[in-house]
C-alpha cells in the first residue's frame, strides 16, 4: 500500500501516514488507562436526593471538585478530549441531562466563573470530557458535578425496591459494578434505568449530526 502511496508524491505520503498513525482528531480512548479513582461520593455536598428534574446544583459545587479529584478551569482543556452520551430513564420515560452542567457561571472568569473537566453544552446527554492532562474519569464524577445522587442503589430519589429494580448499562450491556466507577471512553454510550425500562435500551448514540 505504501509504495502506491509513494506515487503520490512526498507531501501527499506524508499526510496519508500520519493520518494512519496519528488517528482522528479528538479520538483519545487508547490514552484512558487505568483505575476509577476513590471517592467518597456520600460525603459530598449539596447533592440531590429527590426526584427528576435534577437541575444542575452549582451553590456547592466549588466545595465537590477537590474531594472529586476535579479542577476549576478557565478555559476548556485540550489534551484529552472525548465525548460520551448519557441516557436516564425513569419508568420508561427519558429525564433530562440538562444544559451547563459543570460550567459555573456560564464559565464567565470576570464573573468567577469556570469549567470543570467535565460538563455539558446543552440537553443532548453529550458529556464533554476537556480536561488539561490525561488521567480516568468517571460516569460518577459527572453525574455528582451535575449535583445528583447516584450508587448502586439509587439515582437522585428514585431507589431499588422490589418491582422497582435500577440497572446500568456500558454500550447496550448490563454492568453490575459500582456505577461511580465507570470510566469514561470516547463515544461510549451509558443508561441508567429506573423502574420500567425503555421499549429499547440504547447501545449507542449517533454522532453524526454533532460532529463529534
């Protein structure tokens, strides 16, 4: 293959390589190695406890991010950059990730405000994870950014009992683990389902209209 691409000549061979070798822009999943970091998530303040809508909690939030092991930022980071999407359902019924999770005060430093590495742009359940250095982050940091309760035995109000199960889903999969600890990879697709689950259980998100 190479030696045809030679017949391209040098500047077009050397695009066509390190397109190969370097990979898309944005597309860091190799970089996301390692464990889920230990948080003591029942400690932290000003989570939510009842029920949807959660809107984001952001009167305690400056107070979550050193216990989260998270960072205020002025600007959006660069270094790892990927995106994932998030799915909650309650009873068959999808609840809203809202807007401007983890961007205080519209992120507006003149207005103390600020990024955290991990937030959202609008209602789509799209997570961007912007963060300055490379290192694991998890569903369980972005849902206690937003300001909600989440464990293995409730999302915000809503708590398993019998007839009202809560399960987690990794890309159409069942996953048993501790749902904090799930690690955030690019384009991974997460559900949490409360009760009645959905006619279908999302295994993936179309990224295409997004450009993502």
């Amino acid at each position: 293959m190479l030696y045809g691409l030679a017949a391209l000549g040098p500047v077009a061979l050397a695009v066509v390589l390190l397109v190969i070798f370097v990979g898309k822009p944005g597309s860091s999943t190799n970089n996301v190695t390692g464990s889920a970091p230990t948080i003591d998530y029942a400690a932290l303040p000003g989570i939510e406890t009842h029920k949807a809508p959660w809107p984001p909690e952001y009167a305690s939030l400056p107070d979550r991010l050193a216990p989260l092991k998270l960072s205020s930022l002025g600007v959006q980071g660069t270094t790892l950059h990927i995106h994932q999407h998030l799915d909650v359902f309650v009873n068959g019924k999808r609840a809203t990730v809202p807007a401007l999770v983890g961007i205080y005060a519209n992120g507006d430093s003149t207005q103390g405000g600020f990024f955290v590495e991990l937030h959202t742009h609008n209602t789509s359940g799209i997570i961007h994870l912007e963060a300055p250095k490379k290192g694991v982050f998890t569903l369980g940091q972005f849902v206690v950014v937003w300001g909600v309760r989440l464990s293995k035995q409730c999302i915000g109000g809503y708590c398993a009992a019998p007839g009202k199960p809560l399960k987690f889903y990794v890309n159409g999969k069942r996953f048993r683990g501790d749902p904090n600890n799930i690690v955030l990879h690019q384009h991974d697709e997460y559900a949490i389902v409360y009760g009645k689950p959905p006619a279908k259980i999302p295994a993936k998100y179309d990224w295409g209209p997004s450009g993502l």
